[in-house]
C-alpha cells in the first residue's frame, strides 16, 4: 500500500475535485492505497464536506485536529499512514506523475523530493516567491550543511525509516516538512530530488512579513536542538 497525505485548511472550494481528481488518476494503480486528508482549524465546511466525500470514497481516512497547523498535520498523517510508502501534497500542488516516479524511486533511497531549484524543474511562480525559496536553502546549508536545493513542497517517503525521525521533531508549523528533510540528512537517510512543474494558482494565505519571523524563531530552535543535543544514527533509524 502506498498512503497519500495532504494537510487541509479551509479547503472546501477544491476538496471535492481535490479527492475525485486523486481517485480517478489513480484507477489503474495497481498498487492499493489510502488517502488520508488531515483537516486542521478550518473554519469553513472542509471537515463536514470532507466525511461526506469519505461516504464515496471507501480509501478516504479523514484526521481533524481543531488547532490550525500545517506540520502538526502533516505529522499526524504521517504517523497514522498504513502504507510501507507515503506520499506527502498539498490541497493546491499535487502530481500523480510524480507518486508514479517516487513509487519506483523509493525502493533505492528513503526521500524523494520534488525540488522547484532542479536544474530541469520549471518554476513559473512570481520572482519573489522564487527567490525567498533561493534564500531559504542558502540559509539550511549555512545553518545546517544541507546538501539538496529545496525542502517544501511535494516529497515521499519509505514509512520504516521516516517514522523514527518524524517522531524526533519538534516544531510544527511552517518549516516541519524542512526539519524532517534535515533530521533525515543528519541521520542518513539515502534522498534524491526530481523536478517538477509549479505554478502559483492562487496568492499565498499568509503574509511573506507575518512568516518570516516565525520561520526563523523555529529555525533557531532547530538549529540549536540538532547542533548542541545530536542524537546518533543508530537510535534515528
């Protein structure tokens, strides 16, 4: 089985051609797999509208936390997967090409990344939106020695060794996904990055300002915890 988990909030307008879409481009997978939509703080009828979609939808596992949490969420997907291979969207960025590629690369490495900074990658998104994703990697492999080019966005992972490290993390918020993909680097997890075709089709929720403080307040927690507490390999995995 291969699980497929995307953090919602507020997502009501697309949940339904969300989970259709997934459905339907999945019809020939020969493999089995759950979709497990993580509803976190919405206020508007994406938990409702989703139990009702999981009326139709027999693979549908529906997780609702009342607290809105982006890595919170995703954490909670993660640990309740039953897959031996998850996947990991977004409500407004999936690709089932790239489930399709991750699901053949996940028998050689434990992560694969779908990286926007792939050299073959078409990011058609605003020049700020893109240089902020260039600064932020600049800032990782300052303050982390990270040695890819991008943490955000769609990623997969071999269940078996992403649990122990999920399991390790301490934030919850934006940059969750980004301390996974950096513990798993410090732990040894085996990661390669595939390209990607990304498109903004809406504005972000979330002032660029009102972000970047909180950002950086969890990166320095982060960097302290991993620098100045090390766990060893062996215990990680």
């Amino acid at each position: 089985m291969i699980s497929i988990v995307i953090p919602v909030h507020n997502e009501e307008l697309v949940l339904e051609s969300l989970v259709s879409g997934i459905h339907a481009s999945l019809s020939d997978f020969k493999e089995d797999f759950e979709l497990i939509l993580c509803e976190n703080g919405s206020v508007d009828n994406t938990l409702k509208l989703a139990h009702i979609l999981a009326e139709s939808y027999p693979r549908l596992v529906i997780l609702d936390s009342p607290e809105a949490s982006y890595g919170a969420a995703i954490r909670a997907g993660i640990l309740r997967s039953r897959g031996e291979r998850i996947v990991v969207f977004n409500a407004d960025l999936w690709d089932i090409d790239f489930l399709h590629k991750a699901n053949n690369l996940l028998g050689q490495y434990d992560i694969v990344i779908a990286s926007k900074r792939h050299r073959e990658s078409q990011d058609q998104r605003p020049f700020n939106r893109r240089l902020i994703t260039w600064g932020f990697n600049v800032v990782l492999q300052i303050l982390f020695g990270f040695k890819g080019t991008d943490t955000h966005g769609m990623k997969a992972f071999n269940r078996a060794r992403i649990t122990p490290i999920v399991r390790r993390c301490i934030t919850d918020k934006e940059i969750f996904d980004t301390e996974v993909i950096l513990r798993g680097q410090q732990a040894g997890l085996t990661t390669t990055e595939v390209p990607t075709f990304v498109e903004e089709t809406r504005p972000s929720r979330y002032s660029t300002f009102s972000r970047i403080p909180r950002t950086f307040r969890d990166l320095w927690i982060l960097y302290k915890d991993m620098h100045f507490a090390p766990v060893s390999k062996s215990s990680e995995v």
